[in-house]
C-alpha cells in the first residue's frame, strides 16, 4: 500500500510507537520556534528543566506579537527572552523582523523536517514540505530538552488538487473553500494533505497561507509536497542546498478524500465570528467597510503584498476607508522600498505599520465601534480586534486591496482592473538573528527577568477525592481568546499569570474569576470543539490559577486539550452528550477515588446537587495519566530521573 507523504516524514522521524490510527507515537523534532506572547512561558519552563544543552538542530526565539511597547513590560520580555536564547544557543529574532512563521518560512524552514512551535499557525511550514505542529508551550520547552515530541497518530486527509486559479481568486479562498467544507472542528485529529496536477501551480507562498490556515479545521498539520517550486523559492533565498523533492506514492491511501477543481473557486470570505462561516463575495453583495488590514502570517509575503501595491497602484483608498498593512518581514519591506511598490501603497493612502502581528492579535488599529473590518488574517473570532461589536470578514489580498478602493466588499471580477502575475525575486534573508556570543556559556549568560515576570503556576498531585463547584458553563466552539483574551491591554501581561486571570473569560462571564476565588475548586462545563484557536497554555495556565481542577466538555480541540492534561488540570468528554443539560452553575460534583479512576476509560462523576452520575470518557494515554496524577508535565518530568 503507498505512503501519504505525512506518514513518510513521521515514520522519518519516529522514536517510538507505532504509526497506525489511535497509537501514541513519539518523533523527533528537528526545529523549535517560539514568539514573545507564549514565549516567556516557553523560556521560563525551559529554565526549570535545566537542561545543559537543547537536542534540536535549529531553535529559534521570535519577537513579533508584542512590539507596541506601551510600557516596560513588552521590552523586559524581549530583554529576557533574548537572555534565555543566548544561555541556550537559540537564534533570536528581533522586534522588527517581521512575523514568525513568515520569517521561517523564508529562513529556516526545510522539506522533510519538523518543526514544533508554540503557536498554533506552525503549520505554515507545511507549504514547504514540513510536518510543522503548533503546541502548547511546555511542549515546545520540552522538545528542546529532549530532542522529542508524543502526539496521537492523526488520520490524513487527502485533498487533490486539479485546475488552476482564476485571476481573482487565490491561495485564501482554497482555504475559505476547505473550511466551509470542513468546519474549523472538520479537523481535529487529522493532518491535512495536498497533492495532484493543481498543486504546481500553487507558489510556496501560496501553500503556506493554505497550511497556515489549516490551524482553523483544529487539524494537526496540513502539508504540501515539496516540488520545483520548492526548489526555486529555496534557491532564491539562497538555500537551495535545503532542497529535497517530496511527494506522497501515486497509490497512497487517504483516510477521506476531497477533490477541489481550483478552477472553480471564486472570491470568498468568511463572515463574523468564525472562519468557517464562508460565503462567495458576490452573494454576500457590496456592503459598506470602514476598515480593511492586511498583512498576518496568512498573506503578508512578497507575492501578496505585490498584488496588493500593484492593484492600487495610481489608484486611491476610498475616503471612507482606513487601510493598514503590515508586511510579513524586514527582507519584504526592504524589497518592496527598493523596488518602488511601497511608495506606490503610501501614494494610494495606506497606513504601512510595523512588520509585525499588529492587528491581527488586537495590538494596535481596533476599528470604530460597529465597524465592517476586512482583513487577510485567520481569525475573525468575535472582539479578537479590540473592538467587541465590529464585524470581521477575512478575505484574500486581493479582495481586500480591491475593497478599499471602492469602499465596499468587492468582487475583483466585476471591476476592470488587471491582475498583473507577480514574479519572485531573489531576496536574501535581512541578517538580523542573533546567536550566543562564541565564547559564551550558560553559567556565563545570566536570566534577565524584568519586575513584570512572575513564576508560572505549578499544580499539586491529583487527590483521591476531587471535589469542586461548577464555576463555568459555555457553549460550543468556545476559543482560547474565548478563555484567556488578548488585545494591547492584557498582551503585556503574558509574563504574569496571577494578574491575567483577573481577565479570564472577561468576555463571556466577567464574574468567573471571582467566583472561583471564593470556591477554591472548581470546575468548567464545555460543550462541542472547546479551547479551538490559539495555543496559548495561558488558557490553561490562568484557570489552573483560579483553581479549575477538570473540564467536562462534549468534545476538545487538540492543543488545549494537551495545554490542559500539562497543568494538571483533566479534559474530560461526556459519554453521552445529554448530560451536559443536566450541570448547572453552583452545582457540586465529585470524583471519588480520582487517582484510580483516571486510569480507566470511562470514569465516573457524581453530581452531588441533583443526585446523578455521568459517565466521562478519558481516553488519556498512560504518559497522560501520569502527568496529571503527578499534577502536570513540569512536576511529571522533575519526578523522572533523567530530563
Ligand atoms: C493567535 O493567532 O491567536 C496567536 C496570538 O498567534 C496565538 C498565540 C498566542 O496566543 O500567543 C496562536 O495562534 O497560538
Ligand atoms: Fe501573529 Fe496573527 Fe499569525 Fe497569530 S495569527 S501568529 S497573531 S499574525
């Protein structure tokens, strides 16, 4: 039987365990990357596992979230960030250089590699040929100690591409097409994998925003071959020595298979709150924006930004319109100056900002109360911009850049401008990544910790008898921004958990953390796809600080899920999803003879305010079980002889 190109590189890479469905398997990870917003957790749990020396090939520290710097704490991150990476050996990129998976993509990245990095849009590297999975942040602490990384062996889905573009419709509306297709819980428990005659005329580029917006099913990656076009975008960067052809065997079997006629797709865009909820632009017709932002690691490479400056070129933004964009990185920035296409974007009337996330994570450029904002990025989850009552629609670059010339959401087609095929050029990285100083040894590199970095909390041994209060009870599709939000004034704040959980789901319930102050334990009632989206494990972090000790939900998304089972804190699955209807807030509920029970399939959870039991599905692995019999990963690791 042929191999999927996804199994290939994970049989590559196995450590242990065998990879067939519903083994655990453990592979090694080649590469780390890590950005300052998850990334002081990341350093902070690195530097409690001592390890003299990391196992990885390449690890590299990214400053790209928070850059606006509105006080000290920002900039004590960087400062200590860059202070853990010098101690380690680990590259570190400076604010400025633009976004992190941008800027590995075009650096880095290598077909056939993996990559674990601790937020969840890694898989952009699979537009390279790589298996990139997006993770929790001891996850990624703990693949640089120990070279290695256990995850559930997924399913693969094959998506066969055959056809070719049309002129307005590009990389973003395949995935706006998969996602409407799929639904952003379609998947959970799968990699996603292209092939067939379409997938050549796709650039790198184009397959990255494809990949990175695969993080949008909940799958564990998505991954492209790597072909020609793999070849002449490494070569271009300078890096065609990083090059190897990839492909899946012609006769590979996919668990399900989908076929897209990329001929077929039109302009699209996903309406507010979720990115799955995509329609054509034309039957969405030309309602009014206010705002349209572009940039993101989805669509901020040189091929976008160029379609971008050369559809507005000699043309102006509608008066009505604010246009913000933030290039992907420093090297596109340069060559966009030398090049004239950036003049051509000031001349038109964008507002060009820093290379960085911006925006898209709500630093910065929140749109006016009630506004219609169209952006490029990934997530349109609702108040993610700053701004709870604005309704975000995520399009291609050319869709937006079209869009705000007008002043209304337009279809590119029903216009006469020309697309003009934008070529890639020769771009050498900027050099501006840091290494440790030769010479120089961890003892001799001392940790610089700004006031704002406090230690992040550890759970204590499961209990035998665990009883809490349900504090909580949400809907389905609950996200992390959901759980933990962020915008410019929580961001600085990643450093200090016990301050951020004054916040957690402020937008949902804002009396949850005092109500969990005054139970001590307690637990949340979730419904469907719970804890999708980011990567945060501040999502897990700040509930276990709260006291949070398990949360029964009707299904999880993968990362939160592993954020949770990390903190110690137990994501348990309704057997039968009627119950969720029967847990009230206030209730009481107790699992007795916990540390037993875990160990089970099936454990039992006693509602002592009505009198009934639930059954609740744990299908925990045994290294599971023992990270939260032990009270999570760090305390789990620390109770092993050897790191
Ligand atoms: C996001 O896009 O939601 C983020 C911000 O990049 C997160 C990481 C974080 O919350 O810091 C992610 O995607 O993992
Ligand atoms: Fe940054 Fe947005 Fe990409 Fe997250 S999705 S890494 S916030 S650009």
């Amino acid at each position: 039987m042929g191999k999927t190109l996804a199994y290939k590189i994970l049989e590559n890479h196995l450590v242990s365990g065998e990879l067939s469905k519903g083994n655990e398997i453990t592979i090694k990870i080649d590469q780390t990357l890590t950005q300052d917003s998850t990334g002081t957790m990341v350093y902070l749990q690195l530097e409690e596992l001592d390890v003299e020396k990391i196992k990885t090939e390449i690890s590299v520290a990214y400053i790209d979230h928070n850059t606006l710097q509105t006080g000290f704490e920002n900039a004590d991150d960087h400062a200590f960030i860059k202070s853990v990476a010098n101690r380690h050996g680990i590259l570190f990129s400076k604010p400025g250089n633009g976004i992190c998976h941008q800027l590995h993509l075009e650096n880095y990245g290598i077909p056939g590699k993996t990559l674990l990095g601790s937020d969840s849009h890694t898989p952009t590297g699979g537009g390279l040929g790589m298996i990139a999975i997006g993770a929790g942040g001891l996850d990624v602490a703990v693949a640089m100690a120990k070279g290695t990384y256990s995850l559930g062996v997924p399913d693969v889905i094959g998506i066969k591409l055959t056809g070719k573009l049309p002129a307005w419709s590009s990389a973003k509306d395949v995935i706006l097409h998969v996602l409407k297709l799929l639904t952003v819980k379609g998947g959970v428990g799968n990699i996603v994998e292209y092939f067939g005659e379409g997938v050549k005329t796709l650039s790198v580029t184009d397959r990255a925003t494809i990949t990175n917006m695969g993080a949008e099913l909940g799958a564990t990656t998505s991954v492209f071959p790597s072909d020609e076009n793999t070849r002449q975008y490494l070569k271009l960067r300078g890096r065609e020595d990083d090059f190897v052809a990839l492909s899946a065997d012609a006769d590979a079997i996919y668990d399900k298979l989908i076929e897209i006629d990329l001929s077929e797709i039109n302009p699209l865009a996903a309406m507010p709150h979720s990115p799955d909820n995509v329609d054509s632009v034309a039957n969405i017709g030309n309602i009014k924006i206010d705002q349209v932002a572009i940039g993101s690691c989805t669509n901020s490479s040189y091929t976008d930004l160029m379609k971008v400056a050369a559809i507005l070129k000699g043309r102006k933004v509608h008066p009505e319109v604010s246009l913000v964009i933030s290039p992907g990185s420093s090297s596109i920035m340069a060559q966009m100056a030398e090049n004239g296409a950036m003049a051509d974007l000031i001349k038109a009337g964008a507002r060009v900002i820093e290379n960085s996330c911006g925006p898209c994570i709500g630093m910065g450029q929140s749109p006016k109360s009630g506004a219609v904002s169209l952006r490029t990025f990934n997530r349109n989850f609702k108040g993610r911009s700053g701004t709870n009552d604005a309704s975000v629609f995520l399009v291609s670059p050319e869709t937006a850049a079209v869009s705000a010339i007008y002043g209304v959401l337009t279809d590119g087609n029903t216009t006469d401008i020309e697309l003009p095929h934008i070529e890639i050029v020769k771009a050498p990285p900027v050099d501006s990544f840091i290494i440790m100083p030769s010479g120089a040894t961890k003892s001799s590199i001392p940790v610089e910790m700004g006031p704002n970095i406090k230690p992040f909390p550890k759970n204590t041994a499961l209990p035998d008898k665990v009883t809490v209060e349900v504090t909580l009870k949400t809907g389905d599709n609950i996200t992390t921004d959901d759980i933990m939000p962020s915008d410019s004034r929580l961001l600085p704040y990643r450093s200090n958990v016990p301050h951020l959980s004054n916040y957690c789901f402020e937008k949902i319930d804002n009396e949850f953390p005092a109500r969990c102050n005054k139970a001590g334990a307690c637990a949340i009632i979730g419904g469907d796809n719970y804890g999708q989206g980011s990567s945060r494990e501040h999502a897990a972090l700040a509930p276990l600080h709260l006291g949070i000790k398990f949360v029964i939900a009707k299904s999880f998304a993968r990362i939160h899920r592993s954020n949770l089972i990390n903190s110690g804190i137990m994501p348990l699955v309704f057997e039968n999803a009627d119950d969720y209807n029967d847990i009230e807030l206030g209730n009481t509920l107790v699992i007795e003879n916990a540390v037993e029970q875990i160990k089970n399939p099936i454990i039992k959870v006693k509602n002592e305010t009505t009198g009934k039991t639930y059954n609740a599905v744990t299908s925990f692995s045994e290294f599971e079980t023992s990270m939260i019999e032990k009270g999570g990963k760090i305390n789990y690791i620390k109770s092993q002889t050897e790191v």
